[in-house]
C-alpha cells in the first residue's frame, strides 16, 4: 500500500502503477487519485453513473478473467491500494503498462488497449445478458472545467467518437471491442451552476480537446496491437 500522499496526483501523467496478485501472479493496476472535488461518468462496472469520485484505478487481469464478483473484486484492490471513498473501478486483459497518455490543451486522456476481439457495433443478433467482463479498450479522460450532466454524458460520447475515428483510420475494421469501457472526471461545479461548461461535443472548446486526446492516446496504444 502506498501512502496516499504519493497517489494524489490531479495530472494523469502521473497516475501510479502499482500490483496486485491474481492467479498466484503479479498484474499491473493503474491508479488515479486526482482526490475530492471531482465528478465523474463512467460506464465502469465499479462506480459507474454519474457522481463525486475520488479515484480511478484500472487493473489488469489474467485472460480469460472468469470471477463472478468483480465489483467486489475491484473494491479489495482499491482497499490494497489505500483508495478510500468512493471511485471507478476498471477492468482489461490488456497490458497496463503499455499505457498511452496524450494531452490537448488541458484535457488529459489514458487508454489501454487490447483489440484482439473486436467488430462494429451494429451487427445481426440478440446479444446476451453476461457477467461484466473485463474491458479490452479502457478510456480515462481528465478535463480541468466543471461540465454539466448532460454535458458529461456528451463527453462520453466525443470520447467514443474519437476512439472509432483512431480505430477506422488504423484500419481496425471496427468501432471497438465488445467490453470498452470510459471514465470522463471533471471538477465538481461551484455553487454556481452556470459556471459548468453546457457542451462536450467534437466542435465545442472542451470537446474538441478531449477528442483530439482521446483520439491521439487510442491511436498509440492500438497501432503496434495492429503491426504485430
């Protein structure tokens, strides 16, 4: 456990990896601590919605991860990790360490990567009712200005955008994996709410940037996965 000084860190530049232990092996486990002051949406299994955050940690588990409890799971390793409060919990099969962070005029954004199964999104069939699995393509966004509630679920979008833009100009052949999950932190809006930006959409000031990071982080983390 690392003192929590050491894990408080606003930038995600420096998020900390740390490791846990799962199937008597070491995996990485990214962890973002920007403290309290920050909302967050996310599609993430732990904390996921909208609300006040404290943390995000995205842990690498073994392939072919099959643990029914991974909310519990994921709130164990934040425990190791001396998380305290409420946060998002993460989960990949891809590499951790092979992170990639990019930074557009203040908005911050972290992707791991992992698109060994991957498609597009609108495909024949019913699809199916599962246990949550471990996300292949995790998105963590960072932006230094309150956003509203409709303008974090924008964010969300702009991110997955920019992912697909990365995607289809790779040559991916798809608008992602089956199990991507995002993260988009903002500050927590002063008592004043019109102070909170209204709009995260490609062509508004805080959208663009984080699609431009989204897009850059996304492209660099899945282009070796392609060449390889």
């Amino acid at each position: 456990m690392l003192p929590r000084t050491l894990l408080a860190n606003p930038s995600l530049a420096d998020a900390a990896l740390l490791t846990h232990t799962e199937q008597g092996r070491s995996w990485p486990l990214l962890v973002w601590a920007p403290g309290p002051g920050v909302r967050m949406v996310s599609s993430a299994v732990l904390g996921g919605g909208i609300g006040e955050r404290a943390w995000v940690l995205n842990a690498q588990v073994p392939p072919g991860y099959d643990r029914l409890d991974p909310v519990a799971h994921l709130r164990t390793l934040a425990s190791g990790a001396g998380l305290e409060g409420p946060g998002v919990g993460l989960m990949t099969a891809a590499s951790v360490e092979n992170r990639r962070h990019a930074a557009d005029g203040g908005a911050e954004a972290v992707v791991t990567a992992g698109i060994g199964v991957r498609g597009w999104a609108a495909v024949p069939g019913a699809g199916g009712v599962a246990a949550p699995r471990p996300g292949t393509i995790n998105i963590i966004v960072s932006l230094p200005v309150p956003l509203t509630d409709a303008a974090l679920v924008n964010a969300v979008a702009t991110a997955t955008e920019a992912k697909v833009q990365a995607l289809v100009e790779l040559g991916a052949d798809a608008s992602g994996t089956p199990t991507d999950a995002v993260c988009v932190a903002a500050p927590s809006a002063p008592s004043t709410a019109s102070s909170a930006e209204s709009f995260a959409g490609p062509r508004s000031l805080w959208g663009a940037r984080l699609a431009r990071a989204v897009h850059r982080a996304t492209y660099e983390a899945c282009a070796g996965l392609l060449r390889a």
